[in-house]
C-alpha cells in the first residue's frame, strides 16, 4: 500500500494492519534471530569451552536433535500422503505431463548448477599453491557401478516397513581362494549387501507415486483410499504448523553446538578460505541469478518477492542442513504464502527433496576439482565432462539429510581416479558449506515448483471445470450450495485450495502475493 492511500486509513485500521503483517511474518522474524543469537551464542561459548568439552555441547545440541527429531518424525506420513493423494487426484495424462516436466526441470538446473561450479573453481583455482592441508574425520569407499545399482534397487524395496527406517546400500570385502594344497591364492572383491540406518525415502516416492495412479484408476472403488490418504495428509500438515513453532528454538542450539565443536575457526578459514569463498559464490551465483532468470522468464513473475513468501523454508533449511526435515515447511509456504497448486506442490516438493540437489551437485563438482589441484592433478577435458555429468548422477542419489553429499562425492573422485581419502581434507568446513548447500537445494525445488504450476495452471484449470461438471451430473447435487460455490471459483480461477481443506484467509486478502 502507497504511502498516499495509507493516510487515508483510520489510524486504528493501520494498527491493526501493522499488528497483522507482524503476526503474518512473527516466525521468519524469530527464526532470524535464532540464527544470529546462534552464531553468538556459539562464538561466545568458544571462550569458556573447547571442542574437548564433548558432553557440554552434546548437551547443548538436544533442543536442535529435538527439532531434527519431530521434522524427520513427519517426514514418512507427509511424503506418502502428498503423492499418493497428489497422484490420485489429477488424470494420467496430467501426471504424466507433471512427471516429465519435473525431471526435466531437475536435470536442466542440477547441470546448469555443475556448469557454474566448475568455471568458478577453474578460474580461481582455490586448490593451487595450498601448502600441506590438515585432515578431519574419515572418507569412505564406493564404486560408481555399485553406488547407481544401489539406487536403482532402492527403487524398489522388497519390505516397505523396512524401508522405512533403513536402507540397502552395497559394500565389498576381499574373499580369499586357496588352491594346491594352500600353496597359490587369488583375492578378489566380494560385493555384498547390508542394511544400514535411515529412511528409504526413494523407494517409498516411488510406491506411493504408482499407489496413486492405481487409486485414480479405480474410480469409485479408490475413493475411501483417496480420502484417507487426503485426510491424513490434512493432519499431519496440522502437526507441521505445531512444530514449525519449535523452529527459532532448535535452530538456535544447533548453530551454537556446531561452532563451539569446531576444533579451530582460524586455522580452517586460512587452510580452506578461498575454497569456501568458491563454493559460496557458486551457490550465490545459482541461487541469486540463475534460478530467478529461470523463474522470471518462465512465469513474467518477481522471483525475489516468490523467494521472500519461501524464507521460512529457507531459514529453516539453513539452520537443520536436511532438505527432508525442511520438507514440510517448504509444502506449507508454497500452498500458503506462494499459492502455488496444491497438487503441483504434492508431486514436485516430495519428489524434488528427493533427488534435486542443486547446491549439492555444485558442491561436488568445486569439492572434486578442488582436491585434483591440491595433487596437482592435470584435468583434461574428458575429465572435467566425466565430473559434470557423475555429479548431476551423484546429486540424485545424495539423501536429504545433512552432510550426505560426502558419501556421494566419492563416486565422483573415483569416477576421475582421484584418492577418495583425500575427501578428508575439506570434512573441517563442511557443516558450515552444507547449510548453504542446502538452502539451494530446497530453493531449487521451490523455483520448480512455481514454474511448473504457471506452465500448466490452464490444464489443472480444466480438470477442476470437469471436475465441477461431473458434481453437477450427480443425483446427490445440491444446486443452491453448489452455485455460490461455483460463482466463487470464478472469482479466482487460480487460487488453490488449502491443506486443511478450507479456503485459507490469506487467499481472501491477497490476490497473487508474488505479482
């Protein structure tokens, strides 16, 4: 509102007015706060702890496992919900459409992400001239042909209760023949598969997706699914609104634990300053120019006022470092402040925290050459193409939660022969570069969303016409509620419905809050 109409409102309109958009933005201003009395409270804590104080910050770090704890809790029934609820409720040839779209989407800026990664590091050349760096914490051993099988099998769970809490990843021993009397010996690598901690989160996006088409394809015989699945998501987006309150709080002691468990600030920021400075121009690059570039053409939008309806999902992504644990939050702002399909917003934000890891594919693309210049390794151009396509790849397969994105680094340094140890070198600024990292991914996913709900806003238009004419057809149709109903849906052709089934009070007020 201009400055000019606000003269014109009663003095006690405008307090009220103000005390609204204050209640409206009251988390996002918490959860600012929470970051920086963070980092304060973590600088601050330096001067009276060391990271030798283990059990102090392990205890200062419980009210931020709490909140990781309660975000992860939702994580299961919300993805199950939104697909299969998201699948049942629009056509085949819609889905279809959505689904191709998505993907394409996905791979476009996941590439454009490595690409802006790769002329950075090559251009600053951060590993050059370092000196001998000091190592943090462990790497860990995987082949690329084992890590994509991996991924495809994970697809395809064979215990969906399992695959709730653990995943099936492959991992090689060396197994020993004996021949002539134990005189001669072969040893060869052994593959063999082992369970391991943490949601399964692919395998169960991928059941819930066909669950959902199957329900939409029974017609009246899925409607009781239908409805159950809908209804649960309402009540679990019910308990994210609850938990999101929790947020500034977690978030404060995760950020205060992790500075005060850093061994030596000064000593990783002159080892791997200029590294860090890489990855984060990179990010901002991705995330400050080509996305919205991306957003702005596709939709003749502003993508900084779509980006400023989304920092409560990207204050929060920061703060956890888990695109997954961010997922609800991120559902929630796009349905409710960006007023994105509600549909659009139960494929692609489930699926998009799954396997579209923009910052992350960035990050492993600067992280690989990085390590090739610290061995003064000479990277051809084959190399450099090997790297940018294995880190697209890689980036699927990376979990949602933090700091998964060193498992998938591996991949790439094998894929280019370089020593998978030497991942150890840049493990010290890691939890700081994951935060950011994150913070696109889940940006990323947002940017795609609003894209694919301006693409295609006249098809699901069309669906809720039909949708409309079918209520009209049925004998049980009340033609004295349903014509209001119908007068008010062509008011706003547009606006999508809410989680809880209601039309939400802010749709009332606003008419296109990113115009």
């Amino acid at each position: 509102m201009s400055e000019g109409a606000m003269c014109c409102v009663p003095a006690r309109h405008r307090k009220k007015m103000w005390v609204r958009v204050l209640m409206d933005n009251l988390l996002i201003i918490l959860i600012v706060i929470a970051v920086g009395a963070g980092v304060g409270m973590g600088i601050g804590l330096r001067e009276v702890w060391t990271h030798e104080d283990v059990r102090k910050i392990w205890y200062l770090g419980f009210p931020g496992r709490l909140l990781l704890n309660m975000l992860k809790m939702l994580i299961l029934p919300l993805v199950v919900s939104s697909l299969i609820t998201g699948m049942a409720s629009i056509s085949n040839s819609a889905s279809g459409k959505l689904g191709g779209a998505a993907v394409l989407y996905y791979m476009v800026t996941t590439l454009l992400a490595v690409i802006v990664g790769i002329i950075l590091v090559m251009s600053i050349g951060p590993g050059e001239n370092t000196g001998k760096l000091r190592r943090a914490g462990k790497s860990t051993k995987a082949e690329p042909l084992d890590s994509l099988l991996d991924l495809i099998s994970q697809c395809f769970p064979d215990n969906l209760v399992t695959a709730s809490f653990q995943r099936r990843v492959t991992e090689i021993e060396t197994k020993t023949f004996l021949y002539d009397n134990d005189t001669r010996s072969v040893t060869v690598d052994s593959p063999y598969l082992v369970s391991k901690s943490g949601t399964n989160v692919l395998g169960i996006v991928v059941f819930s997706i066909a669950l959902g088409c199957v329900i939409n394809n029974l017609g009246p015989q899925g409607e009781p699914l239908k409805a159950f699945f809908d209804s649960l998501n309402s009540a679990t987006m019910v308990l994210v609104k609850i938990v999101i309150w929790y947020t500034p709080i977690g978030i404060l002691f995760l950020i205060a634990g992790k500075f005060v468990e850093t061994e030596d600030i000064g000593k990783v920021l002159s080892d791997l300053g200029l590294y860090m400075a890489t990855v984060l121009a990179g990010l901002a690059i991705h995330g400050f120019v080509v996305l919205p570039l991306l957003f702005l053409v596709a939709t003749r939008k502003n993508p900084f006022k779509f980006a400023l309806n989304m920092s409560k999902a990207l204050f929060t992504a920061w703060g956890t470092a888990s695109s997954s644990a961010t997922l609800p939050i991120t559902m929630d702002c796009l349905v409710n402040k960006n007023e994105v399909n509600i549909n659009v917003v139960r494929f692609v934000a489930p699926v998009g925290a799954t396997i579209n890891m923009d910052g992350t594919a960035l990050y492993e693309a600067v992280a690989c050459i990085f390590i090739a210049q610290v061995n003064n390794y000479d990277l051809s151009a084959a190399d450099i193409i090997i790297i940018s396509l294995t880190a697209t790849a890689a980036a699927i397969g990376a979990a949602g939660v933090p700091q998964a994105g060193l498992v998938t680094m591996v991949i790439v340094l094998t894929a280019v022969g370089l020593p998978t140890e030497d991942v150890t070198l840049i493990l010290a600024i890691d939890w700081f570069l994951d935060r950011f990292r994150t913070a696109i991914n889940v940006w990323g996913d947002s940017v795609g969303a609003g894209i694919l709900n301006h693409v295609f806003r006249r098809l699901f238009r069309e669906q809720e016409q039909n949708a409309i004419e079918l209520m009209v057809d049925s004998p049980d149709f009340n033609s004295n509620n349903s014509v209001s109903k119908t007068n008010e849906k062509e008011e706003d052709d547009d606006r999508p419905p809410s989680y809880n089934g209601v039309t939400n009070q802010a749709f009332e007020d606003t008419p296109n809050t990113y115009l």
